[in-house]
C-alpha cells in the first residue's frame, strides 16, 4: 500500500471488520447481473421497494438494470 492509498477497513477499525466477516441470519443477497471489478460508478442508484410483507427490499441498479438484490428482515425464500 502507498500513501496515497486509503487504509483498508480492517486495519482502520478491525472490530467493525470482525463484526462484519461474521455475518447474520436476517440478511441475503444475489447478484443478477455479473458483479462488478469495482465500484458499479455514477450510473448506480439504490432502489428501495416497498414489500407487501415484512422486511426491506433493495436493488443496485445501473443503467435501468437491476444488478444485485439486497433481501433484509424477510421469511427465508426457501
């Protein structure tokens, strides 16, 4: 890493990255579209739905095209 790179999260607040590597039970996701090699860029904007049951429904999308879906605090879909 140079001094021009930013520090990564894990060496900045290793606790948050702990906490964040363990995972949860109420949160999945999938991607649609193949995922990107960085950041998705200035076309991205995150769309969230209004679900008919409970929880949190969120969409990536770029240029009108869903690329990831974020599921929170939803019944498993299984």
């Amino acid at each position: 890493m140079t001094s021009d790179e930013p520090p990564l999260l894990g060496s900045r607040w290793p606790r948050l990255a702990a906490e964040l590597t363990t995972g949860d039970d109420f949160c999945r996701s999938f991607y649609t579209q193949p995922p990107p090699a960085g950041a998705y860029g200035p076309r991205h904007r995150n769309v969230a739905l209004s679900p008919m049951g409970p929880g949190v429904l969120i969409l990536d999308v770029v240029d009108d095209v869903i690329m990831f879906v974020e599921i929170i605090d939803r019944p498993s879909l299984d």
